[in-house]
C-alpha cells in the first residue's frame, strides 16, 4: 500500500529517468548576488546595499507564480543561493512560498546574517539542507578572504544558531592560495561538530567577465596535492568518472557544447527572472518575466542544451570527462569561447588520472596524451606528486580493473615471446 | 469516545509518475526516507481530508476501489496508518479532550 525508501535509493531512481524524459528536477535560484562579504574568490557578488540591483530582483509575487509553474512541471530539489539569500529581507517568504509547495530545499549561505529568529523558522520549517562556506580556519585568514571585518565571529556564531537546533548543516570550504593551509583545520573542526565537510579548488572568473578570482586559484598541482592530504578523494574521483560512463549519457555527450544534466533536467534563475542551463552560463538566458517556465524549458532551453559543437575538442572521447571540471559555461567565462575547454581543469583532471593509473589512450587533439607534446612535461609533475604522496605517508589507490588487452603469450619451442606473433 | 487522525502538514507531489508525500514542518522534515505512495495510499491520504477514523477510511476504501471489502482493508488501513504515525506524518487525538493516543 505504500513504501518508504531511503532517500538515496529513490534520488538515484529519479535521476536515473530523467535522462530519459528530461524533467526539470532540479532547480537552483539565486534569491541575490548581494552579499555583505567581498570574497576574493566570488564568482557573482556585489555590495549588499546595490540598490540598483535589488530594485531588479524578482518580487514575492513573481516568486510565487514561478514556484507555481516549477512545481507543476515537476522540480522537486530546489537550491537557493546568492549573493547572500539573507541579503533579502524577505527571504523566509520567498522560503515559505517554495517549501509549501513541496520542494526539498538546499540553502547555500555564509551564515553571517542568521539570527535566532531565522533560525527558530528554519528549526519548524526544516529545510533538506543548509550549506555554509567556511573562509578560513583562523579569523586572520577568514577575512582576509572576505575582506569584511567582523564576518568570522558572524559566521561562527550563525553555525552554532543551526547546531543549536540540530538542522541539517554542511560545511565547505573553497581551496584558494590564502586558504589551502586550513582547509584541512577546518575539516577537522568540522568532523569534531559532527558536521560533514567537502571542499573544491575549481574557481572560475567572474560572470561579469572578471578575471579577479583567478588570482588567488591554487596551481593544478595545488589542487591534486590536497587529494593526496585526504585519503577519500582520489578514490572518490575513480568513483566518479567509472559511476557516470553510462550509456544513457551518450546522446548528450557526444555532438552537443554542454555534456552535462544541465537543460536535461536542472536549470537555474538569477535574481532577475533569467532561466539559464546553469548560474555560470550567461549567453542563453530566457526571460521568466515574458514568458510561461514551460515555454522556456520545452523550447529555449531545449534548443540552448542541444546546440552542436562547431568543431572537433578532445573533450568529446575523453574517457575520464566525468572527473572533469570544465564545461561549456566555464569554457566562456576563462576562454570566451564555449567550445575551448579551459587548460587548468584539463591538466588537474590529467594529473588525478595518471595518479589514479587510469588507462588513458593517445588522443592527437589532447597534449597531455601519450606522445603528445605536454605529456612528458606533465608526468614530471606526476612524478613529484607521487614523491609527494610518499612524503606524506600516502598509499596511492590501486586500480581496480586495467582495460589495456592482455598481449597473448606465443610459446615457441622453450622460449615465451610476447606479441610480434608476424615476425 | 473515539480516536480522531490528525494530518501533519505535507504536499502531495506527482513527479515522473510517483507520488510522494512530503513533510513541511517539525522533524518529520527531515528527510531521512522518502515516502512514495502507490495510488491506494494516495487516495487514502486525500481521504484524511474528509474521514478522521479507522472505520470510516475503511469504508471509504472499501468504496472507492471495486471489490475490495471493508473487512479486507480494514488491516491494510490500520497498517498504513501506523506507519504515518511512526513517521510523524499523523497524530491520533481522543475526540473528547484532545490529547495524543493510541491510534488502534
């Protein structure tokens, strides 16, 4: 007469079909791009008090009709993000007006604007997540990120408002030069509260065009050598890229600019009613103010995640893509062109597979390939990372299969040959 | 004096061809199973719009689906509402005074 499933069983069934149907599962909207922090990092941000922006920002009602329009469509995980969400006044209205209707809410927020008040309304309307990024394990890091004094004590006392009440908290953190020697204080101060923990290093320029935040991007060494300092990410990307070759992607991966679930069945809305395959994606935007969410879905976005590539791109037969970074949108934003994938994603990607031992064939489009031209360069770093890894103590993972064909032994009197079965 | 059913706050949501029960408010929000109900629990769940006991959701059963007996569903009802109840999803109230009890 009715079942209860875990909620991971029935998110991945779910998953599973929308590739199929193409259901608008998954929503992100950013509520503002305000946000009282200056991250050094952001990718979106502007001042909190950017009038000009908040006078363009969806109204309540405008919330509420395409909370309407989504909800009969068929979202059901709903991300709202920023900016700050708190930099919106009305913010658990907006919260209200999607949790009645059924969503399963992710909150992402710096936890610098939550009060008691707030956090009394998120302990009875439970969201499914609250999500708060961590700047730095000390203050002195943590604002010099954020360059907002004061913003540490807010955001340490906005987590212990949530703990208090026993919502569900995650926390993360971003690896940039000024925080990658407390990422990992700062997961075990996590892991001490009971709190999980994530962290990512891939940062991208800002949507206005904006290079700033590549100033504080970590090297793609950077980043592989921070897998190496946790012992469940390589593994962790291996998982990945195997979990993800599935079929059922194939149609979507191999002619079309995005490869992603991005118009399949997620999509975002900025702050002023403009629906796009995804927040970092700003060239195809539909107008949720002119038109139906239906019309925008069936059609625009449809035609905007079909587009064909123009040209050949390694990415296309690239066996560990699902470990990849880059994408379309972010190609834009680095490259100005979405067909150009971006070197730094490319060469972290290579870096994680060489350590990983995962079997990789030559590719003439890819230079970090057997017999291309960077490869040798690239497996010097491989080389240092492995040192790396024995530094620290670091067993690299074993693969746990090998692709490459088993050359047949030919037995000739008493001597074994391998292969040159034509000599 | 009889027990009454309570509906906690949910939606009722039809995606990809399955029903879904979601909780709005308090710790049954929290999402560590998901409910999917088949159709029969879905009309019995909009039934506990208009019918608050046992019995009377029993009949309502027993009327909407042909050739199912109220004796046959009154176990199946019974059961489906045990498992709203440990999931916080109803609460039994005494129609005299109010407070929680025993659904059966």
């Amino acid at each position: 007469m009715r079942a209860s499933v875990s909620y991971a069983h029935f998110s991945r069934q779910l998953h599973r079909r929308l590739l199929e149907d193409r259901i608008p599962l998954e929503a992100t909207f950013e509520v503002s791009r305000r946000c009282p922090l200056a991250c050094r990092h952001c990718y979106n941000n502007l001042p909190v008090g950017d009038r000009a922006a908040r006078q363009r920002e969806l109204t309540l009602d405008e919330y509420r009709r395409i909370f309407d329009e989504i909800a009969e469509a068929g979202t059901l995980w709903l991300l709202l993000t920023g900016g700050e969400v708190l930099a919106r006044p009305d913010f658990l209205e907006i919260y209200t007006e999607a949790k009645t209707r059924g969503f399963l809410i992710t909150i992402f927020t710096n936890g610098t604007l939550l009060t008691p008040r707030i956090a009394d309304y998120l302990a009875e309307w439970r969201p499914f997540a609250v999500e708060i990024t961590l700047y730095g394990h000390t203050r002195e890091t943590y604002e010099r990120l954020t360059r907002a004094p004061g913003s540490y004590d807010r955001c340490h006392r906005g987590i212990a408002l949530l703990l208090e009440r026993s919502l569900p908290l995650k926390l993360k953190t971003v690896g940039t030069t000024i925080t990658k020697d407390e990422i990992f204080a700062m997961r075990d101060w996590a892991e001490a509260l009971g709190v999980p923990f994530k962290f990512d290093s891939m940062l991208n320029p800002r949507i206005d065009c904006s290079q700033s935040p590549l100033e504080v991007r970590l090297t793609p060494e950077e980043v592989v050598e921070l897998d190496l300092r946790d012992p469940r990410r390589l593994p962790a990307w291996r998982d990945l890229s195997q979990r993800y070759q599935t079929a059922a992607m194939a149609p979507y991966v191999t002619n079309t600019v995005y490869d992603c679930g991005g118009g399949i069945g997620s999509f975002a809305v900025n702050p002023y009613g403009e629906m796009s395959i995804c927040v970092l994606s700003q060239t195809e935007t539909y107008d949720l103010r002119q038109g139906s969410f239906r019309e925008g879905w069936e059609h625009f976005l449809r035609q905007a995640r079909l587009q064909l590539r123009t040209r050949p791109v390694k990415c296309q037969t690239c066996e560990i893509r699902p470990m990849c970074g880059s994408c379309a949108a972010v190609n834009e934003l680095e490259t100005g062109d979405k067909e150009t994938p971006i070197d730094f994603a490319c060469r972290v990607n290579h870096l994680r597979a060489y350590l990983l031992e995962i079997p990789l064939t030559p590719n003439p489009l890819c230079e970090y390939r057997p017999g291309s031209e960077r490869y040798a360069e690239l497996q010097a770093s491989v080389a240092a990372l492995r040192q790396r890894a024995a530094e620290l103590g670091v067993a690299l993972p074993v693969p746990s299969r090998r692709s490459l064909p088993v050359i047949p032994f030919q037995h000739d009197g008493n001597s074994v040959k391998e292969g040159h079965s034509n000599e | 004096m009889s027990n009454r059913i309570e509906k906690q706050p949910c939606v009722l949501r039809c995606i990809a061809g399955e029903t879904l029960l979601i909780p709005l408010r308090g710790k049954a929000a929290d999402l560590d199973a998901i409910y999917v109900l088949n159709e029969t629990a879905a009309r019995l769940w909009e039934g506990l719009d208009r019918y608050s006991d046992l019995s009377s959701l029993t009949a309502y059963l027993a009327e909407t689906f042909d050739g199912v007996t109220a004796a046959a569903a009154v176990q199946d009802v019974a059961d489906f509402l045990d498992a709203l109840a440990e999931a916080g999803l109803i609460r039994a109230t005494c129609a005299a005074s109010q407070p929680v009890c025993q659904l059966t």
